[in-house]
C-alpha cells in the first residue's frame, strides 16, 4: 500500500480521539468546582500524558493493519517521538501541581501514605528508567533481550500504577462507572504487551522450523536457510521482515527482527546478517538441525505496482534488495532497477558477485559506491551524496519508487536529497531497524 495524506489524517483523527478517551470520561458527567488554572492543567497534562504511554502499546504491537499505512520506520520514529512526548506529559504532571499547590508534596511523603508515596516514587523512576535506556541503550551497552524485558516491564508497571492513581485520587473519577469505564480502556491496552510476549509465541508452537545452512557470505555476514516443519512456508513480500526466536522454544526473551533476504519464490527462507551484535554473533556457530520460530511477515517495504525501482543501500542494508531482485529474476520482471550500494571497502561488499549475475538476469544498474575504494578503483567513491544520487537518477523520476535502508546517516542524507531533488515523498521508503 502506498503512502498518502488521507490515510495519514485518518490515522492521525483516530489516534487524537483514542488519546482524548480517557480525559473525555473524565469531563464526563457532572464536572468537580472549578480549582486554579495550573492545577486544572496539570491535571490534563496527566490524562493525556498516561493515555499517550497507554497508546504505546498499541503502536508497538506489530498488528500488521498499522504498518502498512505508514511503513515500519515511520511507526518506530513515531513511537520513539511520541514516548518522549508522553514522557514530559506525564513528568510535569506532578511538577505544575507542586509549584502551583506545596501541599500536593504529600503525595510522596511515605509518613502520609506509604504505598502511596513508594508507587508514584517508583513510577517516577521507572519513566525516566524507560525514557533513558530507550533513548541511549547502545550508549549504555544494554543487550536487547535485557531492554525488552525491562521496557515491557516497566511500561505495564507506568500505566497500572498510573490509571490506580487516578482512580485514587478521584477528584474526576469519584463515580464507578468512570472507574470502570477507565479500566475498561487501558486493561486491553495494556494486555497487548502480553498478547505480544506471552500468547502470541503460544500460538505458534506448532508452527516450528528448522535451519538447513548455515553459509558465511562476503564482508562478515551469515545467511541463515530456513525451512518449515510440518506446515507450509510462511508466505512474505519481498523487502518484508520476520521476528526470529532460535531454541527449542518460542518463549523466550530473544527474539529479534531480520528482513527476508530470500525471494519468496525459493523453497526455504533466508536470513543474513553481519556478525556485530549480541545474537548475530553467534550465528556462524548455529548448527543444522536447529530450530527456529517466525512471526511475521511484517513491513511495508515492498514494491508497488508496476513501478520501477530506484535503491539506495548501505552494508547489510541490502538485504531486502537482494529479496527484490532474486524476486524479479524469478518472476522474469521487465521493470527496471537501479542499485546504488554503498560499502567502506570493496572486499565488504555483501553479494557482490550475485549482483552482478543478476544483472545480466534482469534490467539491473549496479553502482558500487566504496569509502575507501582501492588501487585503480574506477567506480564511484566517497559517501552516498545529492550529486551522486542526482548524476543516477531516471530521466523519468516518478515512473520509479525510492527504497533506502542501511546506516543513518546514509538514510538521512539520500532521503533529504531526494526531496530536494523533487521526487514525492509518496514515492520514498525508508527502513533503519535500528531497534536490534
């Protein structure tokens, strides 16, 4: 599905209602008297900042009817934005109360009321927790597996102790049916994370595959052949992505993202990967016979239409190409494609030699762009820039659609190049996954 604006206003309309609901049942009714201004804010400021951390989980749920709007990039930036969003909400909540009423100091006075006082301690905490290892997990060297487990955690911990509050409280929520009503909308909310962790893996138990290969590839990287066992081959798009659990089991905490790097005409499906990470490292050490759990397909990513391709890839990036292109040959896809791959030296370069087989297969214009290219090099060098991208750009631009995925930097720069070289943004897709 394509980008558009009227399936972005929708989305947007529908998110503002579900995040007015719960400040909607609170003015339901008869309305308390009136107090200050700034604590009527602060008050509000709470509302909206619990019902954005409550939407989280909706936004954060891989429900495959969300991404396709808007593209899986867009939803982790949209997350990641809105949780800081929901983050200063919620903490000048208590703060605008404070200063504009001292006495509200007593809510964390443990010599008042001690469970009280210890959970809203403790919620404080675990905001800033979940803001501050989100935002600079790699900074503080925090595996995945540990970050998912403490955010998952963390974030049900928020909006429980968060809609207790409330109710407590009751300044707006005194009638049962208001209490009830709020239950009524975060206790499903905040089951999509256990949904997600606990059901979800539940549900595909049977559903179990094996790895057959394990083969090292150019520049570091693995490819991982997978088949099913006792079930058909999940059935994906090229340029999609799965959710991968290696073990005897799909309960468990590791559980990553990877792009099919396979068409989905092949018998089996294939992952590759660099070794730098916690998981992928231990890859080349996967032995056949192994078992994996899927979940997906997910993503956006895809081609659309009978439009052209244009791509610009970096590293590892070029593994939801390479399902495009493997694609394309086996379908016998007259479209045109145009690669421009971006690597630091010639001998990390990931599927070189199957590049330039499938260009003889296919309508492929491969351009190799190196870093730090060697001796002789006579093909493009330096970085990915608005003067390269330009110098290869299609004499018609909007017969193509614009595919971006590796490092962000790289992704920053080509997309900022390509809106300023007049291609629609309707036209351009980005993906990072910088969340493993």
């Amino acid at each position: 599905m394509r980008y558009s604006l009227k399936n972005g206003f929708f989305w947007l309309f529908i998110y503002i209602l579900l995040g007015l609901i719960p400040m909607g049942i609170a003015v339901a009714g008869e309305i308390p008297e009136f107090r200050s201004f700034w604590i009527e804010f602060g008050v509000a400021l709470g509302f909206v900042g619990l019902s954005l951390f409550a939407l989280q989980f909706l936004y954060s749920g891989r429900f495959k009817w969300i991404a396709p709007r808007f593209g899986k990039d867009n939803i982790i930036n949209f997350h990641r934005e809105i949780g800081i969003t929901a983050f200063f909400l919620v903490m000048a909540h208590p703060v605008i109360l404070i200063l504009a009423q001292p006495e509200f100091l007593a809510y964390f006075d443990p010599t008042v009321n001690f469970m009280r006082a210890m959970a809203l301690s403790f919620v404080t905490v675990a905001i800033l927790l979940i803001t501050v290892t989100s935002i600079w997990r790699i900074t503080f060297k925090l595996q995945y597996e540990h970050w998912r487990l403490i955010h998952g955690v963390l974030a049900i911990a928020i909006v429980f102790i968060g809609v207790v509050h409330a109710m407590q409280v009751s300044h707006y929520l005194e009638p049962l049916w208001k209490k009830i009503a709020i239950a009524a909308v975060m206790v499903p909310a905040m089951y999509l994370t256990i949904h997600t962790r606990l059901v979800r893996p539940w549900q595909n138990k049977n559903r179990p595959y094996t790895i057959t290969d394990v083969k090292e590839e150019v520049g570091n990287c693995w490819t991982l052949s997978i088949k099913p066992v006792g079930h058909e081959k999940m059935d994906y798009l090229p340029g999609q992505f799965a959710w991968i659990t290696i073990g005897p089991t799909p309960f468990s905490l590791q559980q990553h993202p990877f792009t099919f790097s396979s068409s989905p005409r092949e018998p089996e499906i294939k992952f590759t990967a660099t070794d730098d990470g916690d998981f992928t490292s231990t890859w080349k050490d996967i032995k056949p016979g192994t078992k994996v759990w899927l979940e997906g397909p997910f993503g956006s990513f895809t081609p659309k239409d009978d439009s052209h391709l244009f791509l610009i890839m970096g590293g590892i990036g070029i593994t939801p190409a390479m399902s495009m292109l493997r694609t394309m040959r086996e379908d016998n896809d007259p479209r045109k494609a145009i690669l421009i791959y971006a690597n630091k030296e010639w001998k990390d370069v990931t599927f070189k030699n199957e590049l330039e087989e499938l260009s003889k297969s296919i309508d492929l214009n491969v351009i190799h762009v190196l870093e730090e290219p060697p001796d002789g090099w006579d093909g493009e060098s330096g970085l990915v820039s608005k003067d390269l991208i330009e110098k290869y750009l299609p004499d018609m631009p909007n017969e193509f659609m614009y595919y971006l995925c590796g490092p962000e930097p790289m992704m920053d720069i080509a997309g900022i190049a390509l809106y300023d070289l007049n291609i629609k943004w309707k036209r351009i897709y980005m993906e990072r996954f910088q969340i493993v």
